[in-house]
C-alpha cells in the first residue's frame, strides 16, 4: 500500500499558517497624536480669522450701502409725541423778598468774564439745535445773496421721527419759492419739503431725509430742548438765536421784560415773552433759557408798534400742540372765532359765562355754521366751556372734516336765548 504525502500549505510549511497571514487583521498605522492636535487648532485659526474678515465685510458694505437702502426701502416713520409740562403755578412779577440778610457781595472784572463765559456756552450748545431756512425761487441764485436780503427765517429741529429730520419755522418764505433748503449749524445745506403748514399762525414744519445728511453733520446738530413759557418770569435771564438782528448766526443777551401778555388768534389766544433785547422788523429765531432749553419762538410780525424794535416770540407753552400735530402731518383744528373770557366783572354785567365771540373769521366754519359776533359759547363736543382756553383745548382734540356741536346763547329781545350749531372742523393750510 502506497504511503500518503501530507498536504503542503502553499505558503510555508506543512501544516502551518504563517504568522504574518494569521494576525494581518490587526495591523494599524500609529500616527502622532500632537501633529493632530496642531493641525485642529490651525483650522480653528483659520475659521475664526475667516469669520473675522466676513464680518468686517460685512460692516464695510453695510454702512456704504445703508443710506441707499434706507432711501429705497423707507421704514415706518414713528409718531412725535411732545410731553405735556406739569401744572406750575406762576408767581406774580415782582422782586422776592430775599430776607434780611446784608452781606453785600463784591464782584469784579473776573465775575463777569465768568458769567459771559457760562452763558456763551449755553448759547452755543443750544445753537446746535437752530437752522436757517432758506426759500429759494428759480430766478435768483441764493447762493451770492446778501444776509439783508435773503429769503429765509430762523428754524428750530424739533424732531426725527425715524425717516426725516423736522423743523419748525415761519412760513413767510415759501411765497413764490421752488425749493427750499435747510442751512445747518456746521454750514452745511440740504434741499427739504414741506410736511405740513398752518396759516393760522404763519408755522409749517420742513422735513430732511435723514439719509441725505452726512455723519460729520449729525455730530454738530441736536434735536431742540423745549422748556416750559409758564414758569418764565420778568426778570429773568434769556438768550435769544437764530436770525433776530436780521442776519443768521447770531446770539443775543438780555432779561424778560414781560411774560404777561397774550395775542388773539384763531380759536385761542397765544401767551407773549417780550424782552429788552433790540430786534430787526423782521426777526426769527428762538429764546432760550439759562438751562439751554427753548422757552419762545421769536415772530416780530405779532409785535405792536411800541415794542417792535425789541425781540418778542410766542411762549413755547402755547405752541406744543400745534408742534406735535404738524410733525404727524396733522392739520391743525380751525373754526374761525375770536373771543375773550367772560370774567367776573363781565358777568356781573348780565353776560352768561363762557367765551364772547368778538369776531369770525370771514369764509371760515363759524360764519358758515352762522356763529354771530356777540354769541356766548358755553359748551363745545359736550364739555362745559368757562375760558377760551378750554375751548382752545376742546377744539385741538379734533379732527379736521369732523363735526363739533357748539351750544351758547344770543342775546335777544328779550334776554339771552340758547342756541347750538354743528359746525365741520377746518384747516388753514
């Protein structure tokens, strides 16, 4: 019987596996593990160094590109809202009684430079805040004219409502005007439209793009401080700026020569500061207080022959409402009466309270309704009226279109009768 050979493993010897195929399943390749750590932080380098490049980028083409993305696509603009000032009871002008105090202080050359010195400080930041509103027409060129005879007016940036810059002032120059430009306190100077007007007291407020002015701009103006006119007394130190002399720039010093008279106008009467500063005929601007705040809106077109020569403005008080509903582009509430309280003395005379009608306006609400001069108004959209300032406060409560009842009472054959109209709210524009 032949022997059998053992079987020969092809890849070594019989019957045995070589060690090399038995445990090739376990091989690996040993890498360094600090190489591998470095390589992570130098892409975590490199993210954040990318990050920070995007980022500038970012910056860079967003700040270019913002005011022609805010002129092309505008946002909302946001309502201007004017605080209403506490109830301040105003003490009568005369000197107080300081007590009995002697000591008698001595002040010199130094005092004085002083004084000026903090004054001129208050003048200048509060400058910030006055513009010069420039009408131009399309024959001349505003640019080559004269400070004596330049169409503009003093005006005071009194709000920024998310899209415009707002400012109020006069209305005379828009006569005959095709554009009208805005001169700030830096020099510089940006075309402006007109948001909303009223000719009752001759005041409109102009509007700027705010993406029209330029940085270097913003960081030379302010938005005005408005004071309150009922806390002013006679006596007390004012400041005057804008275009009282007839040029503008300009910066005035002086006192308050008196805060206690008013002016007749539509529908109300309007609280007067009158100083000792000397004024042009046709002088705007501002009064400002030792606080910097604006106490009054100089209009030497309201004042009388005796005191013309010296500045006079309407009280800042008196005007707030009308600021805030022009700046929304609100028409302000025009009925046409002209009237005075019904005071004690009055009534003791057989006058019903309430508010006299002493004229209405031609071609205006009141004469159209048939309100009569001599009619008592005593009550007005369901408020008892007893002042014309109630019914100054009633009236700027409406909507112009809208319908207001007012009742009162005529004087008859035999005594004064009732009487009631429904009369439709207008605008002066």
């Amino acid at each position: 019987m032949d022997e059998q050979k053992p079987l020969e493993n092809k890849q070594g010897e019989p019957g045995e596996k070589t060690e090399k195929s038995e445990y090739s399943f376990m091989q690996e390749t040993i890498k360094d593990e600090n190489s591998r750590g470095k390589k992570c932080r130098k892409d975590l380098l490199r993210m954040a160094g990318l990050g920070v490049v995007f980022g500038v980028c970012a910056c860079i083409s967003f700040s270019a590109l913002r005011p022609w993305l805010d002129e092309k696509f505008p946002g909302d603009s946001q309502e201007v809202v004017i605080p209403e000032e506490k109830e301040e009871e105003k003490s009568d002008e005369t000197t107080a009684d300081t007590g009995n105090d002697s000591t008698v202080q001595t002040l010199g050359i130094d005092s004085y430079r002083e004084l000026q010195k903090a004054m001129n400080s208050v003048a200048s930041e509060a400058a910030k805040s006055v513009v010069e509103v420039i009408g131009i027409s399309g024959e001349q060129d505003w640019t080559e004219e004269s400070y004596d005879n330049k169409n503009s007016v003093s005006g005071l940036i009194i709000a920024d409502n998310g899209q415009e810059l707002l400012i109020y002032g006069k209305t005379s120059i828009l006569r005959d005007t095709k554009e009208i430009h805005i001169r700030f306190a830096d020099g510089t100077t940006k075309q402006a439209s007109v948001k909303k007007k009223d000719e009752s007291l001759g005041f409109a407020i102009y509007a700027v793009a705010k993406s029209s002015i330029a940085q270097s701009t913003w960081q030379q103006i302010s938005i005005a401080t408005l004071g309150s006119s009922g806390s002013v007394q006679k006596g007390d130190a004012a400041v005057v700026l804008g275009k009282p002399f007839g040029y503008a720039g300009a910066v005035g010093f002086g006192t308050i020569a008196s805060s206690r008279n008013e002016l007749d106008g539509d529908d109300g009467s309007y609280p007067l500061l009158c100083t000792d500063i000397g004024a042009a005929e046709d002088g705007t601007g501002v009064i400002i207080n030792l606080s910097g705040e604006v106490v009054g809106i100089i209009d030497q077109g309201i004042s009388g022959n005796s005191s013309k020569e010296l500045v006079t403005g309407y009280g800042i008080s008196g005007l707030k409402s009308e600021i805030e509903l022009l700046s929304n582009g609100q028409a302000v509430p025009y009925i046409g009466i002209r009237g005075l309280d019904v005071t004690a003395e009055i009534e003791a005379q057989g006058i019903p309270e309430g508010v006299y009608v002493r004229t209405v306006e031609t071609d205006s609400p009141a004469m159209a309704a048939g309100i009569q001069s001599g009619d008592i108004i005593t009550e007005a959209a369901g408020k008892k009226i007893t002042s014309l300032s109630a019914y100054q406060s009633v009236l700027r409560d409406q909507k112009s279109g809208s319908k207001i009842r007012l009742k009162g009472q005529r004087q008859g054959s035999g005594g004064y009768v009732d009487i009631s109209f429904d009369v439709t709210v207008g605008s002066k524009e």
